[in-house]
C-alpha cells in the first residue's frame, strides 16, 4: 500500500508572505464594506484599520496612502466580477452562459446579504480615480466586455456581429451592477424565482409574436430658466451631470464643476450651497425628464406597447445623443448614504410606473406575460446603460439603429 507523502516544512518566507496576503485581502474586503456604507469619498485609513483590529500605521505598511487602498478595493471588486461572467469559462451555447452568469450572479447577492462575502465595491467608482490609475482600470473593464461579447457572438442557430455583441454585453454587465440596487426588495428565499423570471425575460423578452419596432419619438424639453449671472439652472444641471456620469460622485469636484461653467469657486457657492446639493437636483431633474416622458406616453393613443416603445426609444435617443444625457443610475450606488436613499426611493416610484405600463399591456395582449417589477427595473437598467453606447454610435448606421438594437436586448431578447 503507497503510503501518504510527507508534509514539507513550509519556509519562514513563505509564512510571511501567506499571512501578509491575509492581512491585506482582510484589509481590502472591509475598505469594500466600508465603501458600500458611506461610499468611496467616506473611505479612511482610520475607520478600515479600526474594522480589522490595527493601528492606522499598521494599515499604512499595507497602503500608503487612501487613494492606494481604493484603487485595491476596486482591482478586487473587477476580479470578482469577471469571476461572475466567468468569459473564459468552458464553451457552451450563449443561452447555457447567460444561465450560468446569472446563477453565479444571485449566489455572490446572496452570500453578501448573508454577511459571507464582502460587498462588491461600485465598479461606477473606477471613474472618479485619478490618472493613470483611472484609464488602466477603465479599460480592464471594457476589455471584459469585449471578452464576454465574444461568448454572445453564436446564437441560435445565426451569428451576431460584434456591434451587437458588444451592445448585448455591455447591457449584461450593466444589468447585473444595478441588480445590486434593487435585489434589496426581495428576500434571499426569493432568489430563484427572481433569477428565473429574469432569465425568462432577457432569453424571449417582452414582445408579443408579431410585434413591430416602430415607436413614435416624444417631443423635446423646453429650455432651462435664467439664474442669477446669466448662467440657467439647467446648464449647472447639465455639467454636473455630464461630469459625474463622466468622473463619477467623487470624481465630479466642484472645482471641475466650477472650471466647466466658467466660474470661480466662490461663484459657485454663490448659487449653490454645494456639490451634494447640486448633486441631488441632478438626480431629482433627470427623474423628472424621466417621469415627464411617461406621462406623455401615457396619452398617446394605441397599445402599451405602442406607449412603452415610444417612451423608451425616446429617452434612450436623449442618451445616445450625449447632449444632454440623463443622470446615470448607477453613480447612485457611490453617492453618501442620505443621498443615496432618496435617489434610490425616486428611482423606485419611477419604476413602479414602468411597471404599471406593463400590467396593463399584459393586461390588453399586447405585452408578454412576464413580471412586471422585475421588466420594470430591466428598464431602467436599460435606459442608464444606453449612454454608454454613445461612442460605440459609428458601428452603427444611424442613431435610430443603435436604439433598436440596444433595446431589443430587453424587447425582443438577447438571442432574437
């Protein structure tokens, strides 16, 4: 009988170094915990060496600095969620990857609301980091991208080009980052189901058979008023906008804000009292737009999904335009947590009327039977993620195209 081999000692060095990855990844995954309550402005070195039992120096021999342990919290935050999509992952048909996306996705949910997993910091953050650190983790991400677009390239029984591929992918990830928002309204028991639906949802969509992509474009808003200065409301609304769906919460400081519009600091908290404050109306002023639009659906004439197309090819049109975009959903993920609570609840009331929207097209036959909270957050998911495809737009012949495709992801589904 072969005997078992002999335990090598294992060398001081090698102890050394293995504690010190321990200590570093322990530090890293309360930086995360850290981020997700207070968000990545509420990070110091001081509170994340109290929550792992070390002196602030202790955490220093570790990361100098704060803007060192952020950019950690987020390589480990990516490497996490390309263990999600796993692009690499044996082949398979692109239905069996959706499926195993979305159950290692629910699984991740449920062992951080079970308090087994650190929380996924917001990848949104990566945006506020300062260069070079910013541009290299920006492209790992898209390079992810790339790299599942090519597992969605076969479908069925044709193929999708890369521009949609590309577009379908950046929907998937998208999706699953503002997943993180509103699981929170199911209990973990709930999981499966949800899961389920969802896969149902992005696999046939919410097109009845038949139904035809022609939706009618709502007319456009009417200019801002006048503020003191010369400068409208809606201009500051329209930079802070641009620049936190450029540079995230953090990233958009009022110094940059204040260079955009031409004014000195001083100028600016003349008229605002600050960034949060602007901060705040942005989402409020997106969700209004947002909320205006529906209401115009609303009274046009025909089916639900007559209504439901036209609010959407109008509001993604808005963000593939990039003129004056809408507020990013997913910026709310790294807002302070008093901010983040109100724009979460708005975003929850305009969803709730998506949903409506869908009941009753279920209800008049002219919407698939699916779920309607679920579909409706799928919407909003959808019209956030859309200004990303702004400067994918070339791949397309027009902008009318890009939005078709884009919202066939959820229309149609993913493999139509």
């Amino acid at each position: 009988m072969d005997l078992p081999a002999p335990k090598l000692p294992v060398a001081d060095d090698d102890l050394g170094t293995q504690r010190y990855r321990q200590k570093r990844d322990e530090i890293v995954q309360a930086a995360a915990r850290q981020i997700a309550e207070r968000g990545l402005k509420g990070l110091t070195l001081v509170g994340v060496a109290g929550m792992v039992g070390l002196s602030t120096n202790s955490v220093t021999y570790y990361f100098r600095r704060k803007e060192n342990l952020a950019e950690a919290t987020l390589e480990a935050a990516l490497a996490r969620f390309e263990e999600v999509l796993a692009p690499e992952s044996p082949p398979c048909s692109p239905r069996e990857y959706l499926r195993a996306v979305l159950a290692r996705n629910f699984a991740l949910s449920a062992a951080i609301r079970r308090g087994e997993e650190a929380p996924l910091s917001a990848l949104s953050d990566m945006r506020a980091m300062e260069e070079p650190v910013r541009t290299r983790l920006i492209h790992a991400y898209y390079g992810l991208i790339s790299r599942v677009a090519r597992r969605l390239c076969a479908a069925g029984n044709g193929q999708i080009d890369k521009g949609r591929a590309v577009a379908r992918a950046q929907f998937i990830c998208d999706l699953l980052h503002w997943a993180r928002t509103w699981l929170r309204l199911y209990s973990i028991e709930d999981f499966p189901r949800v899961e389920a639906r969802l896969f149902d949802l992005l696999d046939r969509g919410l097109a009845q058979e038949g139904a035809v992509w022609a939706p009618q474009l709502l007319p456009g808003e009417t200019p801002g008023t006048e503020a003191t200065g010369g400068t409208s409301v809606e201009t500051y609304l329209h930079v802070a906008t641009r620049l936190v769906n450029l540079r995230g919460y953090r990233g958009a400081s009022v110094e940059r804000i204040a260079g955009e519009l031409q004014l000195s600091k001083g100028s600016f908290y003349h008229h605002l009292s600050g960034k949060d404050d602007l901060v705040r109306a942005c989402f409020d002023h997106s969700f209004n737009r947002v909320s205006a639009m529906q209401h115009a659906a609303a009274a046009l004439p025909g089916t639900q999904w007559e209504r439901l197309s036209a609010v959407l090819a109008s509001l993604m049109d808005l963000q593939v335009a990039n003129e004056r975009p809408l507020l990013r959903d997913t910026a709310l993920l790294a807002l302070p947590e008093e901010l983040r609570n109100h724009a979460i609840s708005r975003s929850d009331r305009i969803a709730r009327r998506f949903a409506g929207m869908l009941s009753d097209g279920i209800a008049d036959g002219s919407i698939r039977p699916v779920d309607p909270l679920i579909a409706s957050q799928c919407l909003m998911g959808l019209v956030n993620s859309s200004v990303d495809m702004a400067f994918r737009s070339p791949r397309w012949p027009s902008r009318a195209a890009l939005v078709e495709d884009y919202a066939g992801t959820v229309l149609f589904g993913l493999f139509n």
